[in-house]
C-alpha cells in the first residue's frame, strides 16, 4: 500500500501520460481508494473508541466518494465503462433472479 519507502514513487514522468496510461493510472487508483475503505472500516470495527469509530467510518465514505468521482472520469476517458458496469450489473440480477434473491441488497438489515 505505502510506497513512503520507494523514493521514485512521487516522481512524474518526463512527458504526459497517453490515454491508455491516464485509464491504467485511474484504475490503479480506483484500486488504492478500494484498499483504503478496506483499511479504514478494519480499524473502526476493531475499536471500541467510539469518536475513532465515528472518524474511521467517516473517511471510508469519503473514499466510497473518491471512488465514485474516479469511475465516472473513467466513464469519460473510455466512453464505453458505463456500458461494462451496466452489463455486470444485469449478469448480477440475473443471478439473483435464478436463484430466487427478491432482495438485492442488505443495506436495510444494516442501518
């Protein structure tokens, strides 16, 4: 996760990233904001501390966001993401619809 170590790790290429380099980098950095909702929910649901609760699982949605503002600039530099997305998302409901899921999510159970 941490690259404090590598000392190029903030270094900027000598020219502009192609297209192709800019959609891998989003990627990867679709990825890091995913490992760091990760990180962050581990710590709040190992603590009791309930302001550090409060702060962990603030930050992770913050990420949750990050992640959605990343997608989207995908959904521009591609101009076909969107329609991947959507195609998952069917072969998802179609799943659930096979084996007899009426309700998709279990966000209700956990508010």
């Amino acid at each position: 996760m941490s690259e404090f170590v590598n000392p190029f790790s903030g270094m900027t290429p000598d020219r502009k990233l192609t297209r192709e380099e800019l959609i891998r980098a989003i990627r990867l950095n679709v990825a890091a904001e995913h490992e760091a909702i990760h990180l962050y929910m581990a710590h709040a649901d190992a603590t009791d501390h309930p302001l550090a609760k409060q702060v962990l699982t603030d930050i992770a949605n913050e990420e949750r966001e990050h992640v959605g503002e990343f997608m989207r600039l995908l959904e521009i530099l591609t101009g076909d993401e969107d329609w991947w997305l959507a195609e998952g998302r069917k072969e998802v409901e179609e799943l659930a619809a096979q084996v007899g899921l009426e309700k998709l999510t279990d966000q209700e159970d956990e508010k």
